[in-house]
C-alpha cells in the first residue's frame, strides 16, 4: 500500500512540475486540417504611414500546424509582387476564424503598392487561399 501511495504521489508531483512549466502547457497539438480555407473578411488595409503599412484579414481556421504564419505579397507592380512580409500567429483550435495581421515595413512615401495574401504552417505549406490583388498609398 505504501508503495502505491509512494508511486501516486511521484506521478502526481511530476504531472504538476511538467503542466505548471511555461513551455509544456503552451504546447498546441495540431488540429484537423480544414478542407477548404476561405478569406471571410478583407483584406483590408488597417492603416498606412509613410513607410509602413498593416494589411489585416480573417479566414475561417485552417486548421494543422498551430504555429501559422499570415503572409503578404507585395511590390509596385500589381503583376510582379515579389517582396513578402509575414507575421507570426498562433492558432487556438477553438475558435472557428483566424484573425491575420501583417506590417509591412521600409515602404516609400507617396508609392501606391499592390498585394495579395496568404498563410502557411510553420513549415511552409500554404493553407491554399490566396486574395485577389489590391492596393493602397503610403502617406
């Protein structure tokens, strides 16, 4: 009997060390991939400086690597968007969008930029949505 109070005791002590350290209970499990991702809303231009710009979308959540990456096309020349900007996201497996956001920065001023967007998992799959082509004007 001591010995099974002995082995429950460690078992909870490592269970509570392992859950209350930062790096295990942040770890996301991936989720079932969605079939289909659709852009929702956007995307839009959220604001715009004369170097900078944040361009912000919402997609149903597409589901597999929980480390995503929201990802802009860029360039001044709507057939040829060969700059990229990114940003980090994590997705939660409870909620049924995605809310993307990325700055684009060392912009011209008074420069109209054309882009389109996308995500991808962590390993650089894309999610297989893209926008179509749009533009604004730094300041």
């Amino acid at each position: 009997m001591n010995k099974l109070l002995a082995t429950l005791a460690i078992a909870t002590m490592a269970s509570i060390l392992f859950y209350s350290t930062p790096m295990a209970s942040q770890l996301t499990p991936n989720s079932r991939t969605t079939t289909r991702v659709q852009i929702t809303h956007g995307p839009e231009l959220e604001m715009t400086k004369y170097d900078m710009a944040i361009i912000t979308w919402i997609s149903n959540n597409p589901g597999g690597d929980p480390e995503h990456f929201g990802v802009v096309h860029y360039g001044t020349d709507p057939s040829k968007l060969d700059a990229t900007a990114k940003s980090h996201i994590r997705l939660n497996p409870s909620h049924s969008e995605t809310i993307f956001r990325v700055r684009i920065n060392a912009l011209k001023p008074r420069t109209t930029y054309y882009y389109t967007v996308d995500s991808m998992g962590e390993n650089g799959d894309h999610d297989g949505v893209s926008s179509p082509v749009k533009d604004f004007t730094t300041n």
